[in-house]
C-alpha cells in the first residue's frame, strides 16, 4: 500500500484550500471565520485501527521460539543425526504453514482496513468540495452585488466585507479590515449610532446619510439586522446607494408637474375663450367665431398631447406590442417626408432625401419606423430658422443601417445631450411652450427605438446644427 488514508485525505484537501483562498481572493470578499463554527458537519472525526498496518515482530518471536524450543527437546529426547534433521525440517514446515496462513489472514484484513479508512475519506473529501463550491458560489454572489454587505461581530468587528460596502463607505481597496472595529473604519454617526441601537435592542435599524467620498456625495440607506442564526448574535449592515432613486424620484417629480402644466395651459385657454365666446357671441359673431377656432385648436393640441403619451406607453411596453419584421426604410422615409414637405415649405426650409442605390431593408415595426422618422423631422423643423437644411440619409453600419436626421438649426450644448430624450424636457426653459410640439417627441423615439434593438445617438454643438443618428438591425 502506497499512501496511507490520512495522507490521501491530506493530499485531497490541501489543494482544494489553496484554490478556496484564491476564489475569496479574486472575488474581492474578505471573510473571517466566526466565534462560533455552528452545528457539526455531521461526521464527526475518529481515530484510525492501525493495527493491521503495524509489523509482526510477536509473529515472528514466537514462530523462532517454537523452532528453538522444538529442537532442545528432540535433543533432550537423545533425537541425534538423520532424525534430528526431520524433526528440525517439520518444525519448520509447521511454523512456516502457520506463518503464511496468518499473514493471509492479516493482509485481508488490513486490505478491508485500508478500504474502509479510503470510503471515509473519500465522503470527507466530497463533503469539503461541497462546502468549498458552496462558499466559492457564496463569494462570487457577494462580490458582484450592488449593495454593500458587512457582518459585524456581537464586539463590532469586521468577519465580512464586500467590495461595494468599501466602495459605497469610501473604503480604500487596500486597507485590511477583518477584526477592526467598525466605529474606527466608518466615523459617520448615525450609522456608527444605528449599529450601536441594533446591538443592544431587537429592533433593526434604518437610516439614510449621505457619504463624501473625495469631490463626490454619495446619499446611501443603511440597515442593521441581528442575525440570530449565529451565538452570540451577529450583525448584519445593507448599504444600498440611492443616487439613481434619488434621480428617479427628481425625474417622477418634474414629469408630473410638467404634465399638469402641459394640461393645465390648453385647458385655461378653452376655459377663457368660452367665457369670450358667451360674451361676444351676440354683440361680436365675428370675434365668437375666432374663440371657437381657438378652442379648437387648443383642443387638438390636447389631443396630440394625450396621442403621444399614448405612443410613449406603446414605446415603454417593449416588443409585445410590435409586428416585427423586413421593411423597406426608404418608403417608410418616403412617406413621412410626404407629411412634412408642405411645413417645410411654409418655413422655408429645405428637407431633402439623400437617395440611395441599394435597397435599405431592417428588421422592426412599420408604425414605429414611421413615428421615429416623423419624429425626427418634426424636432429638425422645429429648430431650423427660415433658409435653413433638413437632410434625411441612411447609410449601412456593421450588421445594420443608420437613418441620420441633419439640420443646421441652433444646435444643442454636450450637457444637454443626454436629457433632450426625457419627457417635456427643453433645453431653452425661456422659449414658449407651445412650439408645435407635445415635449415627448425624442422620449418617444428613444424608447421606441430601444424596443427595436437598436440606438440613437445625437452630434451637436451649439450653433452648428444637430444630427440624430437611429441604428436598427438589418433584415437577413
């Protein structure tokens, strides 16, 4: 037998605890061991009957004795020449008879030693590769969450850490944390505060401050559970950032009180020319008739309103609602620059096509097409003075096609990019809100935009025009 059993558990595991302290390495989780190990795996250690591997020196004293003994007594017995040789050879058979017998019997069991001890190891084995897959598993969950986790000891130390916590805490990546206390690393008092309620009652505790990480100030919620699975009782710290609810919330806000702004103008308006209108209609029908046109146009834009938060809906509610499928994009051009020839016209502004000489076939939805290039044009016109340019044009990129809406018109400033595709937002906050448009249009060709797998990008600088540029995929 070449290896024993406790060198084949040794040879098994140690390989396995070098490549778990890599794992919990890489993945940027550092884990101290707790107080109190818990319950027991359930297979608790016993000592090995080596009995069977140890040499048989007692075998062998006794099979030389018998032999000696054997002979002084044929002697004794006057047993001289030939038959002091047959007693010697006899002698020697039976001891050597014996001797073979037990050691048969001593290799067998030995052999059922060595497969009992080997079964052992072998569960101990596939035991801590469970363990060690479960934990490798356990820490790669930890390093890539977003939230911040830390375990704090009843003493408020450190046995885990994530790389958010440091992060979302202004932490360095390289300091050591494990075994110090938390009020030395984290000087915020009411998180320092909210650790110490939770330590001395049962009730978890939640706070929101706002951490300063170098220039930049960071609003984080932070809550403190007692985990009672472990003795004594542990605590347990969710750091969450809340800069992008925060964002969400500010965005909800003004959308609502833009809303009920867009709404609440036509709806004065409507409301004060009808008043007009039951003034005037007997003393001045002509000034009457005017009102009314106004109220209904006043109505229409309502109703515009209401038709394009329906379409961004539509947009918001992903592919479910589209009939995806090979169109021809240059009819669908087409057939939007028939709608905005004649206000190009009235503007005098000049909207051309860049034809092109091969056909421009996309995967995406005919309607959505359409409300993405009216949409476009509509934005173009409505930012281009008289004399200006409006070109649509299509070129092929990488597995798709890109539709470019150019104008020449006021442009738009690098911060502003990003937010001219919220609702109701406007760049110029002194321009008239009612310029011919709802607010929502480029919402709604971003969104709809994202349904049919592709992207919108927009180059502009102040004074030098806009290009939108939509990449949809192209038809196999």
């Amino acid at each position: 037998m070449s290896e024993s059993p406790q060198n084949s558990i040794a040879n098994s595991i140690a390989p396995l605890s070098e490549s778990r302290m890599d794992t919990l390495s890489a993945t940027n989780v550092a884990i101290a061991p707790l107080g109190d190990p818990g319950p027991t795996l359930g297979m608790p250690p016993r000592s090995i009957d080596t009995t069977a591997f140890q040499p048989r020196r007692r075998a062998t004293v006794i099979g030389l004795l018998s032999i000696v003994i054997a002979i002084w007594l044929a002697t004794f017995l006057g047993v001289t020449g030939m038959g002091m040789v047959v007693v010697a050879f006899a002698i020697c058979f039976l001891v050597g008879t014996v001797a073979t017998i037990h050691s048969m019997l001593r290799w067998e069991n030995a052999h059922n030693a060595y497969e009992k001890e080997r079964a052992a190891a072998e569960k101990w084995n596939t035991r801590f590769v469970k363990l060690h897959s479960e934990s490798t598993r356990t820490a790669s969950v930890l390093s890539h969450m977003t939230d911040g986790i830390l375990m704090l000891s009843p003493a408020t130390e450190i046995v885990l850490i994530n790389r958010a916590a440091r992060y979302l805490l202004a932490l360095p990546d390289d300091g050591v944390y494990l075994g110090r206390k938390f009020a030395e690393l984290v000087r915020v008092p009411e998180i320092v505060e909210a650790v110490r309620r939770a330590r001395s009652s049962d009730v978890d505790q939640n706070v929101s401050v706002e951490i300063v990480d170098g220039s930049i100030v960071r609003p984080v919620t932070v809550r403190v559970d007692r985990v009672q699975d472990t003795r004594p009782p542990h605590l347990l710290l969710v750091v969450r950032d809340e800069t992008e609810a925060q964002r969400v919330d500010a965005i909800r806000r003004e959308f609502v009180a833009n809303v009920s702004h867009e709404l609440k103008t036509p709806l004065a308006a409507i409301k004060g020319y009808a008043e007009t209108v039951e003034l005037a209609i007997e003393d001045d029908p002509d000034a009457a008739k005017h009102f009314v046109r106004q109220i209904d146009d006043q109505c229409q834009r309502l109703e515009d309103l209401i038709a394009d938060m329906m379409r961004l809906a539509r947009a918001q509610s992903g592919k479910g609602t589209m009939q995806v499928q090979s169109i021809d994009l240059q009819q669908v051009i087409d057939q939007a620059m028939a709608s905005f020839l004649p206000v190009a016209a009235a503007k005098q502004i000049a909207l051309t096509v860049d034809q092109q000489v091969e056909k421009v076939y996309v995967m995406a939805d005919k309607d959505a097409a359409l409300a993405i290039t009216q949409n476009l044009i509509s934005n173009a016109l409505r930012h281009t003075e008289a004399g200006g340019h409006v070109v649509v044009s299509c070129r092929r990129e990488s597995t798709g096609w890109i539709m470019a809406v150019r104008d020449d018109g006021v442009g738009i400033a690098p911060e502003f990019q990003e937010r001219i595709f919220e609702r109701f937002y406007r760049v110029d906050r002194t321009r008239k809100m009612h310029d011919g448009g709802t607010g929502i249009g480029l919402s709604i060709v971003k969104n709809l935009t994202r349904a049919l797998s592709g992207t919108i990008q927009v180059i502009s600088s102040p004074g030098e025009g806009a290009t939108f540029e939509v990449w949809l995929p192209g038809a196999k």
